[in-house]
C-alpha cells in the first residue's frame, strides 16, 4: 500500500490533532454533571488517530520515508530560527503507534471503570491532552517541540495523578512528581541551551550534523549528553529519580497504566534514542547510561520484593 505525501501529510495532522479535539471537546463538559458522550467522542478521536499512526506506520516501513512538516514560524530572532515542525520517521512512527494504541485501549477501558465518578467529563479532558502532549513529543523534528511535549506531559501527569484532589496522598503525590520532574527538566533545558548556543540551531538534523562535523571540544558532547539523559532519567523514574514513581500510583488505575508503565516513562527512553548520534560520539556516558539501567533494574526487582500493594509492585 503507497500512499501520496498529500494524503501522508494529512494522516500526520489527524493522529496529531484528534487528541487535542478530544480534550477541548471534554473540557466544555468538565464541570457539568457525567455525561457519557463526553468519554465517547474523546475515545473515538483516538480510534482514529491510532488509524492514522497504524497507516503511516505501514507506508513509512514500506516506502523507507521520512516526513518533514513545517507547520508555522515559532520563534525568529536574528539568525536563529525555529518553527513547529514535525517529523515523522521509522522512530518517531513506532512510538506514536504505541502511544495512540495504548491509549485507545485505556480509553476505553475508562468508560467503564470511570463511569460512577464525579470527575468523569474532566477525566477525559485531561486524559486526551495528555494524549496529544506524548503525540507533539515523539513528531517534533526540534528540541523545543520536543520540550514543549514534554512539559506538557508533565503537567497532565500533575493533574491524572492528582484527580481525586479530596486526598491528601493524592495531593502529595502529584506535587512531588510535578517538582521532582521539574528538576529534571532544569537539566534538559540547559543542554537544550548549550545546543543552541553551539549549533545556532533546534533541529534534530542540523544539530546532529554540526556536532559530527565541526571541531567541537569533546567536553561539550559529555555536557550536553550527560544533562539531555538526566532529563530523561526524571521522566522515566530512574534512580535517584525514582520515589516519585510508585507515589504516582494513587491516581486512577487506568491512568498508571497509560502514564507510569507504557507511555511516559518511555519518553526518557525516546529522547535517548533520538539523541544516538550524540551518544555514539561519547561511549563513556553510553555506558554509564548502560551500567546505571542494569543497576536500576535490580533495585526496582529488589523493591518490589518488600512491597505489599499490587500497584506499587508493578511500578
């Protein structure tokens, strides 16, 4: 099956913006009382978007392609420019077919398990933004796309795991993700920083193809790889990043499922795999990275040993 860039470029928008459809549309229901339909359009919004990404998914594997979109100028100052653009590779195409099929399944499921609460229409609301963040993370063809999704994801991970606010664990536990993220984020914005200051440039390509090229002291790579991974160390909860993780547990089930165990915590692994080319140049910090996912995933075994809730275990 091939299909025309016209009609690729058009599944890109629809597996991009249905998301976003779907949380403005249950948002103008978020303080009314439940409303059914309000969980059903955001779900089959999603349905779609998972059609577009499973579409692009085959055509790209097919065809070998790689889709640049460059959506509107965001920010232009002098010589440095930087638009929201998308790009959508064998990469990127792979995560948005895990995200958007993970996340149909749990919106569905959700229907039900939600169906007596209270907080039903915003449940949705935020459950569907939070969709459309990892979708903007994973296609952005920039560092400051990909920031921007990821703060976003931030923040709709603060208000999922705080949805039953009326708990003071709930309350805690979202707040102490929202900040010991925000920590983290410090990290990856500052080597986002040092790109720019270095590259003149936000664009995975261009960067990529300055550091290989240019005589760049070797120092520089270690800092900029080094903060890019701590920033990927707090969206995935490694170690010393990790309490915040099974805390995060008081949220809905459906939603640590979607957030804590398939989705988000994955984005830490993505932006080490879109960084590669920055990785391969300092096989120090890859192993580093190698040798800390090893330890971490003997204390995560270890800690799940002790513990007694089910949740928790899994997390």
């Amino acid at each position: 099956m091939t299909l025309g860039n016209e009609t690729l470029i058009q599944l890109v928008y629809i597996a991009l913006f249905a998301p976003l459809c779907g949380a403005i549309f249950a948002a103008f229901f978020g303080h009314r009382q439940k409303c059914l339909i309000a969980g059903i359009v955001p779900t089959l919004l999603l349905c779609i978007s998972f059609v577009a990404s499973l579409l692009l998914f085959i055509s790209l594997y097919q065809a070998d392609l790689i889709i640049h979109i460059d959506f509107l100028t965001w920010i232009e100052a002098g010589d440095f420019y930087s638009s929201f653009g998308y790009m959508v590779d064998v990469i990127s195409v792979s995560m948005m077919l895990v995200v958007s099929l993970i996340s149909m399944l749990v919106h569905i499921y959700s229907i039900g398990y939600m169906r007596h609460d209270k907080g039903f229409n915003r449940y949705f609301s935020y459950l569907s933004a939070f969709v459309f963040s990892m979708m903007l993370l994973v296609m952005s063809d920039n560092f400051l796309g990909l920031f921007a999704g990821w703060e976003g994801v931030g923040l709709c991970s603060y208000l999922l795991i705080g949805f039953w606010y009326e708990k003071t664990s709930a309350n805690f536990a979202s707040i102490e993700a929202f900040v010991m993220n925000r920590i983290a984020d410090l990290a990856l914005i500052i080597g986002i920083f040092l790109i720019v200051y270095h590259c003149e440039s936000l664009k995975y390509e261009e960067v990529f193809l300055s550091l290989q090229t240019e005589n760049f002291d070797n120092s520089l790579f270690v800092w900029i790889g080094a903060l890019l991974f701590v920033g990927a160390m707090g969206k995935s909860a490694q170690f010393p990043f990790h309490t915040w993780l099974a805390d995060a547990m008081e949220g809905p089930t459906p939603v640590s499922a979607l957030i804590h165990a398939a989705t988000m915590v994955t984005a830490g692994v993505y932006l080490v795999v879109r960084c590669s080319p920055i990785y391969q140049m300092i096989p120090d910090v890859s192993f580093f990275i190698a040798s800390l996912g090893m330890f971490v995933a003997i204390f995560g075994a270890s800690m799940a040993l002790v513990n007694r809730d089910l949740k928790r275990i899994i997390a």
